[in-house]
C-alpha cells in the first residue's frame, strides 16, 4: 500500500476510506441498506446487494458466472450440503 499511496511530508499515509455503508442479506430475497444517507430493507436492499457484490468481482467473466450460479440456486432452491462423510481418500502421511 505504500508505494502505491504517496506518503506526505511528514511521513504519513494519505488514506481515503471507501465504504459507504453496511449491507446484510438476512434471509431468501431479504436484506437490509445503511448507506449513510438512506436506509432500506427487504428486496430493494437484496438487489442492490447482490449488484455491488457482482459490481466488485474483478473480471467480466467472473461476474457473468456468479450471476449465473446465484441466479440457479435462487430459481432452483438449490442448497449445497457440505458433509464430510465416510472414510478420507488422502489421509494425512506420517
């Protein structure tokens, strides 16, 4: 960070914060919006969640296939069970 922010003169980090806000999904198409100057909740809020998310993905690409993936899990009600079950095929070498 430092070379890519020039330091003042008196040796301090010139640094300028980016965020505007707090946002949470809290639930299926539900989310809640504190952008400082507005508040808003529910689908709104979900919405523009998901668009910022997307918005800071770096390559086209990668936006194109979150959207995707978000978007057939959202019609599907498609939900990932992440078990671990049964016996390990690379157990740990001793």
């Amino acid at each position: 960070m430092s070379s890519a922010v020039p330091p003042k003169p008196n040796g301090m980090l010139n640094v300028f914060d980016t965020t505007i806000g707090s946002m949470a999904t809290i639930g299926r198409a539900e989310a809640v919006a504190d952008l400082g100057w507005v508040r808003f909740s529910g689908f709104p809020a979900w919405l523009a969640w998901l668009f910022i998310h997307l918005i800071h993905l770096v390559q086209f690409q990668n936006r194109l296939l979150v959207l995707i993936q978000w978007a057939w899990n959202y019609f599907t009600w498609n939900r990932y069970a992440r078990l671990i079950t049964g016996k390990n095929p690379l157990p740990l070498l001793r």
